[in-house]
C-alpha cells in the first residue's frame, strides 16, 4: 500500500494516482482537511508503527505501507478531551493550550515515523529555512547570490556599493493576499523585486537583499531520486518577467525549453539535496551571461506540472515508478 | 565570450509539407506557415550565424536570410545561445495512463441498451472523455440520472450533443453546466436558430452552451476535417506522431448498441451485453486502426498540418484504409482550401 499526504487541491496527485491505478498499485491519500483518529503509535524493540481511522471508518496501518509520497499539507489529528466544569476559563485557555501542544507533538511523532518508510519526502522537510539551505548550497560547492538581511540604509547602501544593483525578497515566504475590489476579489502576491534606493528610509522592517543577476535565462529543475529534469525559462527578455518568471505574462507565455545540466552542476545538487535529506524538489538557479551557474531555492513541495508538461517529462510517470513497491 | 548561434526552441517544430511549410509552435499552441526553402534551410543548418548562412547562401541572397531570421526573432521560434548543446530536443513520446482515453456513444429513439453498464467499463479503463450523442428527443430526468451517474467517474469532460427540446429551457441547460462541471461542450441541435450563450456564472467563463439549427440525426455529421480543428499543442503533435489522432484509445458505441471503434465504421465488434468493452481491447482487428498515423495515409503524409489536424477514417477517399479523408477539402500540393 502506498500512502499520500497531499492538500485537497493538488492535481499533480491526482495524476500520479491514475498511473499507480494503471500500474495496479494499490494507495491511500490522506489531506489536510481529513482530521484523523489515532488507534494506536507503538515504539518498541521490534517496530515503530502506528494505526490511525479516517473519518469513513477505513484503517491506515503503516506496517502495510510500502510508500510514502509526503507531496504537501500535514496530518490532522481528532482532538478528544473533556474538561472538568468548575476550572476557570483562564485555566480552561491554558488546559486547551496545553493539549493543542501535545497533538502537535504527537503528529510530529507520526511524521517521524513515516518519514522511516521508503519515502518520498518527509513533513520535517517540506519548509525549510532558506537561509540554512544557501548555506549548505555554499558547503555543496554551488555559487549563491551575496546576500544581506538589514534594517538600515547605511548597511544596504555600503552592501550595494559592493555588490551592484540588488533586488529584495522575503526571508523565508513571500505574501499572498486578496483585495476586495469592485470586480470582486483580486489576488495579489508579492515577487522579487528591484530596490530602488532612492526611496529606502533610514529605518526600516528587517529586509533581505541579494545582488541583481545578470540573468542570460533561468533554470526550473525537478530532482527526483538523483535524475534532473531541467527546464529553462527564457525571462529576461520581457520585463514583465525580468527580475521574476512567476510575474507570468499570460499572452505571450516565456519560452519554457527542456535543458541538460552540465554534470558538475548536478554533482553538486545531489550533494546538496542529500545534505537536506530530500529526495525530490524544484530547484531554481539562474545562468548569468558569462556561464555562472548560481543557486538560488529549492521548494520541496513546489509544482511541478510546470515543468514536466512543457517538456514533456512524464513526471507524474517517474513518481508512480518511483513509488512502487517491486520496480 | 562564445560565439553565439542561432538555434530553434525544441518546442518549435518545422514540419515540411509539399508546396510549403510550417513552423509547430507547441508552447504557444500556434502555427506560421513558412516557405519550403525556410524549412530545407533549418534542416542544413540546425545552429547557424548570419555570416555562415550568407557564405552558404552567397550575397545575393543576403536580404532574404535576414528577412528569414528576423521572422523566426520575431515569433520567438529561436534564440542566439552560445551554450548551445544543452539545449535538448523535445521528447516526443506519448503514453498515457488508461486503457481507452475517448469514448463516443450514440443514442436514438430505437436503441435498446442501458448507459449505466457502459459507463462502468469506461470507468475500469479509465476513460476520461466521453461524447454522448443523442439523435431523438431524450427526457430531462434521464439525462440528470445519466450524469450524476458519471459525477464519481474517471470521466473528466463530457462533451453532449442533444436534440432540441420543449422540456429545457436556456435556463435549464445552463443549470444543468452549473450543476455538472464535467460537461465541457453541450451542442443543442436542431434547434430553431443558431444561438450562443456564454454562462457568466459558471465558474469557468469558457463553457458555452451552442445552438445549432443543424440537424444531427446520425453518425454522418461526423468526420469533418478543417483547420479550426487543428490543436497545436504537445500532446496532440505527439499523439499524431505515432498514432489515429481520431481513433487511437478510442472505443464507441453505435446508436444500436454495437461496440466499433466509431459509430460511422462499419465494422463492428459484437452488441454491448453480449460482448465487453474489456474483451474487445484483446482484439487486434480493433487495436490496429489505432496506430495509421499521417504519415501512413496517402495525401495527408505530404501534408504541412498532418501533426496537428484531426483524421478520420470512416469517411475516406474512394472508402480506401489508407486515402485521405473525404472530408478534407485542402490540397497540400497546391496548398490550397478547395
């Protein structure tokens, strides 16, 4: 059996699950919005398992899991508890705290143990720092933008004198919000972007800032189990997409072509991804115009529809392979 | 710093056709015709600078061969890369994850068979679209039952052809769009006028309901092949490489209840009930259609559009497997719409 804990969302799972149908493999998906009732989590000598109920009454035992595919969103557990009436409700709060803190450590304790089965990616894996991961990016050999993270104009302005022009971004995720306008509602996200310097305060909200790249194109690649599916995305030329190819422009898409990695690019990747314990991911660089290969992220629950339609891939193919229990 | 070539993106396929070209823009699900001497060109010179093709071509031609690599700069279809050979080609398989993929089944007031059956099989092989076709009145509460009936299936896109009738309203068909999203086309024909209606409070704007004044009574309305069918894309382009871009993973039931790989064929492979869709797949008279692709049929395999025109093989020149179809009226030696 083959388990999948995905959002309630995701068409890449949905594609997957029809090669594991067409392969005869049998699976079970769990979502975020499914909330689970534990039965039981054993630790001993022998094994570490646990059994847990879905709400339709079918029993998820990990002993029969062969697979696991953590492809996004996490495990949602049934709170069940009756608190004595005569607490106050300042200690009824803290009571209701308390439990909400040892569920959450109890499903770590899930993830942990599932994370322990042949596996696709773990929960423990899926956010990571993205600070720690330029860092190990460096260790891997891989070049990465000078970065800087600062509050004061003084600091950016030296950092610039430097490294040229900068761009900003978020720390760790960028912000995604809704409007309500006269058509209704409108989605807004926030991108990387250009600095101007001229209108940066004195003062301002801890910002991270990394050197503009003399971008020649992108690269959008999917690691999966050491093989590289790399696509590059020809942005620059558009300035709409020119500091960000997610600004997409809809009418005249950016050349998306299929791309191979020169290898000791990919040696590095593999130490890196390795050194993050992920098995898959969507990496981005970007390839300057003197041939610099630099780093920039890896999402590990990224889309990568995106890059397996374009050029023709088969992605969701190689994961159901991947997955399977006698290959 | 390299010297840089021009190179075309692997998702930019010339294809070469008798009396002129195409280039296959299939990110951008678009075409643009181009000259014989544009595509031979691209052939000799998979990378090339402007000096190479000037010394290739000779002066006189030097206009011309800007002109050429301006149009391609201009569509995109290509870029000046100086890291050139990491550029790979596309990959052009095609393979998907079901048994059949299409489904056709027809409906007249005489047939005698249940959907729901067929239905079933469909799901098992993971079909994932289906045409129902009805020829004669059929009743509201029917149709509903038959499409709830689909709600949980494999099936992602029903595309209906319906008779016109006084039990639906506009109103009525479009609640029934509103209500089943799988429906991705409904055709009223013969109705009184030609109408179109775009449903503004479906959730997507694309679906619309069409009346037609046509009157589809039987399979013979099928089997036209013109450039509005044309599907510029990967997945059509590479399906067409290898296989029936009108029958390959398809598998139909006629207005009789006859299982055939389309209702306008006249070979036909026993009565649903009696035989399975499953049992029929095992046949290789019924598999074998599906892999005539373009380049096997006369005409279309000198044909600039065989990669992404539609085909069929019902509807034939002189009723030939393997002439062109009737159907098509383009001449690609003349290049020519006749």
């Amino acid at each position: 059996m083959i388990l999948i804990l995905t959002s309630s969302d995701d068409q890449s799972t949905l594609e997957v699950i029809q090669w594991l149908n067409f392969y005869g493999l049998a699976w079970v998906k769990i979502d975020s919005s499914t909330p689970l009732t534990l039965i039981e989590l054993i630790l001993d000598d022998k094994e570490e398992e646990f059994i847990v109920e879905t709400p339709s009454g079918d029993r998820i035992d990990t002993r029969k899991i062969t697979a696991y595919w953590y492809r996004r969103g996490h495990l949602k557990l049934n709170l069940k508890y009756a608190l004595e009436d005569y607490l106050n409700d300042d200690t009824q709060r803290q009571f209701e705290q308390h439990m909400q803190a040892e569920i959450n450590v109890l499903i770590d304790s899930l993830h942990f143990c599932l994370a322990k089965k042949k596996r696709l990616n773990t929960f423990q894996t899926a956010d990571l720092n993205k600070h720690f991961v330029l860092s190990k990016a460096k260790d891997a050999g891989l070049k990465i933008p000078a970065t800087l993270v600062t509050s004061y104009k003084s600091v950016f302005g030296h950092f610039e004198l430097e490294n040229g022009s900068l761009i900003s971004k978020a720390i760790q995720h960028g912000i995604r919000f809704r409007l309500h306008e006269k058509k209704g509602w409108t989605e807004y996200l926030t991108y990387t972007e250009s600095v101007d310097a001229s209108i940066v305060p004195d003062l301002f909200f801890p910002t991270l800032f990394q050197s503009k790249l003399d971008k020649a194109f992108e690269l959008r690649i999917f690691y999966l189990n050491d093989d590289f599916y790399t696509m590059a995305i020809f942005s620059q030329k558009d300035e709409k997409t020119a500091v960000d190819f997610r600004n997409y422009n809809f009418e005249k898409p950016n050349r998306t072509i299929p791309y191979a990695l020169p290898e000791e690019i990919k040696v590095k990747l593999s130490a890196l991804m390795k050194s993050l314990k992920l098995e898959s991911g969507s990496i981005d660089m970007v390839v300057t115009k003197n041939n610099v290969f630099v780093f920039l992220e890896v999402n590990p629950v990224g889309q990568y529809g995106m890059v397996s339609n374009p050029c023709n891939y088969h992605l969701d193919q190689k994961i159901a392979h991947y997955l399977n229990p006698s290959p | 710093m390299e010297q840089k070539y021009f190179k075309l993106f692997a998702n930019c396929i010339p294809v070469k056709g008798a009396s002129r070209s195409i280039i296959c823009d299939l990110q951008r699900r678009d075409y643009q015709l181009i000259p014989n001497s544009l595509f031979d060109l691209l052939m000799s010179f998979p990378l090339f600078t402007i000096t190479e093709l000037i010394d290739a071509y000779g002066e006189n031609e030097r206009e011309t061969l800007i002109e050429y690599v301006s149009f391609l700069e201009e569509h995109e279809f290509g870029g000046w890369l100086n890291d050139h050979s990491a550029f790979q080609p596309l990959d052009l398989t095609w393979f998907k994850p079901s048994e059949i993929t299409n489904s056709i089944i027809d409906w007249n007031k005489d047939s005698d068979f249940e959907f729901e059956p067929i239905f079933n099989e469909l799901n098992d092989l993971n079909c994932q679209y289906l045409q129902l076709r009805f020829f004669d009145h059929f009743k509201k509460v029917r149709l509903e039952e038959l499409l709830t009936s689909l709600d949980r299936s494999s099936i992602l896109s029903i595309e209906i052809f319906f008779h016109d009738s006084l039990e639906f309203t506009t109103n009525d068909f479009q609640r029934l769009l509103r209500r089943f999203p799988r429906i991705t086309r409904l055709i009223v024909h013969s109705a009184k006028e030609n109408r179109y209606f775009n449903d503004p409070e479906h959730f997507l704007d694309l679906i619309a309901l069409n009346y037609t004044t046509q009157k589809i009574t039987d399979e013979a309305h099928c089997g036209e092949v013109h450039s509005g069918y044309f599907s510029c894309n990967i997945d059509h382009f590479t399906e067409a490489k290898q296989f029936n871009t009108c029958l390959n993973k398809k598998i139909s039931i006629d207005k009789k209840g006859q299982i055939c790989n389309c209702p306008s064929m006249t070979q036909k492979f026993g009565k649903i009930g009696d035989a399975t869709l499953n049992a029929t797949l095992i046949n290789e008279e019924f598999t074998t259609k599906w892999s005539t692709n373009k380049d096997q049929i006369e005409t279309c395999k000198d044909c600039e559009f065989r990669y992404i025109c539609s085909d069929c093989r019902a509807y034939t020149e002189g009723n030939l497997p393997l002439s062109k179809p009737a159907k098509c009226n383009y001449d690609p030696y003349k290049g020519e719409w006749n």
